[in-house]
C-alpha cells in the first residue's frame, strides 16, 4: 500500500462507502441554479407544484425533505408551478444545480 492509498484511501472497491439510491417517489424537477446568500432554489419542474406540497431534493451530497413555503416566478408569488416552468423556491437547505426534485 504506497502513502497516498493510506492517507487517502483506496478508491478501488471501498466497500464502507454505500451506493445512495434516489428515493422511490416520482422524480418531477431539477435544480438549475442555487443562491446561497437568499436560500433560493431555481427549480425547472416537469410536473404541476404548488406551494404547500412537500418534495425532496437528492444528488451527490444533497438529501433532504421540505414544504414548498413559497414560490415566485418573474418576482412575483404564485400558488403554483406549472408543468416546464422554471421558478425560485425558498429552501432551508443547501442544494446544487443538477440536484433532482422529487415528490415529497
């Protein structure tokens, strides 16, 4: 073993990292953009949203549920997205651009 797999670990077969799976509920959006000082999350959804409804977000280091406490669109509020619609969601966690959105 040289001192780079020992202080790094081996990336070959680490059988302590476990493979994290999306969750089983249907996937209907993707993050495309994040701004961490506002806690905003841009969200291009593929299916209708409207605010109160519950979804997760998952990526690579992302996994976390919440309500939809508000919505806007073009800086205005709204109720609701609509399916292909891209629109800001005030978030409590952090997420990434690629991250997925799924059904609560």
């Amino acid at each position: 073993m040289g001192l780079f797999s020992f202080l790094f670990g081996s990336k070959k077969n680490d059988a302590s990292k476990e493979m994290r799976m999306p969750p089983s509920t249907k996937k209907i959006g993707d993050v495309t953009h994040y701004y961490g000082g506002l806690g905003v999350a841009i969200v291009k959804f593929k299916e209708p949203v409207r605010v109160g409804d519950s979804v997760k977000f998952f990526g690579a280091t992302t996994d976390f549920s919440e309500k939809i406490a508000s919505m806007q669109y073009d800086h205005k509020d709204i109720a609701e997205a609509k399916k292909g619609q891209e629109v800001g969601i005030k978030v409590v966690g952090k997420v990434r651009e690629g991250d997925e959105v799924y059904a609560g």
